[in-house]
C-alpha cells in the first residue's frame, strides 16, 4: 500500500518588502526596535501620529528624548528587568511636538532569544482611558471634599450597643465636636456614650427590627457635643449584610436637625 499524502494548500507568493512595509505601516500600535542605547532603529507611521515627529527625524535618536522627563527613571528601570525571553509592560509619557502629552501603554521584549539588544516594542495611546480615570479622582476628591466640609456625620459602625466605628467623615467633628480619628474603633469616646441614655434603648431597638427586616431607619434621638451642649439630630442608614444575611454592620448619616 503506498504511502497517504495529506491534502496540503497551495504555497501562496511570500509577500515582498513593499508589502511588508505597507502592513507594519497600516497598524494603529506603534511597533519599534530599540538599539543598545535605546536609539530608534526603526519605527512604523503610527509613530508620527502620536507624537507629531516624522519617522525619518526620530531614528537614531533615543527614545528618552521623547518621554516626559519623570517617567525616565521608570523607564531606565524597566530596562533592567528586560531579561532573555522575558517582556516587561510600562506606563509613560510621550510629549508631543505640539505641547500635548500622550499617556502611552509599552510592551518590550528583546528581538532575539540569544541576546538582549535590540529591544523590539508596541506601543499603544491610552490618553483617552487615563483622562477619564483623573477625571473620576478629581470628581471623588471634589465629593470627598464636600462630604468633608458638612456638619453631618458619614458612618460605617458595628452593630453593638457601644456603635463602634469602622469609619466616620471628617464632619463629624463639626457634629459632635470630636475628630474623626478619636472615634475610630472606640480609641477615645464611642457614639453610643454620646446618645443621650434616655434615647439609647430607643435606638438600638429600631435598629435592630430595621436590620432584621431588612429596611432601612430614620430616627431622631439627642447627641450630647464634646463640650456638653445637648442637639438633636437624625440618623438615616441601613444594614450591611453577608451573603448568607448575617449582620455585619450598619452605614448611614448623622445630621443636626435644630
């Protein structure tokens, strides 16, 4: 019986160099080699758009001159983490001809398996992800801020007859008259001392049924201040719970109300 030969496809026209060209070039990554000074060898187009440059300007010239000159550091550190067969991932900024800066994403690895130079690299523009990232901080520190400046007190405590906090705003020293990190883990004072004892028993009561059924409370009860002045206020918040619906605490908000 002779041999079976497998169905193979026809060899197709390797690609010459005018289309190898027009594909490195057609990518929307930059894709570039580095040599041991870290100086462009080559670099596809994708290049001019994202810092201005034209390619034929940026060869052989180093890759730093390019980068916001904090990141270099990062950047010359990476540098020894490149190791045979291993790639390293780096977050930088390119400046652009026009003033602008890029945010760019890096992925280096050396071209060869025997060698560490040349350094070949991609390199994507995540301008658009990290701008809305610090527009998100900015917007949380505004809030935080806000939150910061009320005389209302944010809180997240456990449910015990002391309220220990787990956390509590800086307000709450507008509140109660007491820094935030004195009531912190009941280190000083403890929510509970400051309700007024014939208020307390009310308080834990109506939390409780509102933990056991699930709802949320709205109660108003007096605080006694750090220095002895009687207010009153209101406290609206909820439960906190496990998967399995077991208590683990209680969030809510504490404000003045006269």
């Amino acid at each position: 019986m002779g041999l079976l030969k497998w169905p193979r496809k026809a060899t197709q026209k390797q690609p010459d160099e005018h289309q190898l060209w027009q594909l490195f070039n057609s990518l929307n990554d930059v894709v570039i080699a580095l040599d041991q000074e870290q100086r462009i060898l080559t670099v596809n187009t994708c290049w001019e758009n994202l810092t201005g440059i034209s390619v034929d300007d940026s060869l052989d010239t180093p890759l730093t001159e390019f980068m916001h000159p904090e990141d270099i550091p990062g950047w010359n550190k990476l540098l020894e983490k490149v190791t045979l067969g291993n790639s390293e991932l780096i977050w930088f900024r390119l400046l652009h001809s026009n003033g602008d800066i890029r945010w760019c994403e890096m992925r280096v690895q050396p071209m060869q398996s025997d060698a560490t130079y040349p350094l070949s690299a991609t390199l994507c523009d995540i301008t658009p992800h990290v701008r809305n990232e610090q527009v998100r901080d900015a917007s949380h520190r505004s809030l935080q801020s806000l939150v910061n400046r009320l005389p209302a007190m944010l809180y997240r405590s456990r449910n015990n007859s002391s309220w220990t906090m787990e956390y509590v705003s800086s307000g709450c020293e507008l509140l109660t008259g007491y820094p935030a990190e004195s009531l912190l883990n009941q280190s000083q004072i403890s929510l509970g001392s400051m309700i007024h004892p014939d208020d307390a028993d009310y308080v834990w009561e109506d939390v409780q049924i509102a933990l056991q059924t699930h709802q949320c409370f709205d109660l108003n009860y007096r605080l006694k201040q750090k220095d002895g002045t009687e207010i009153r206020v209101q406290d609206k918040g909820r439960g906190l719970y496990s998967d399995s619906g077991m208590v683990l605490g209680v969030e809510g908000i504490i404000l003045q109300i006269d």
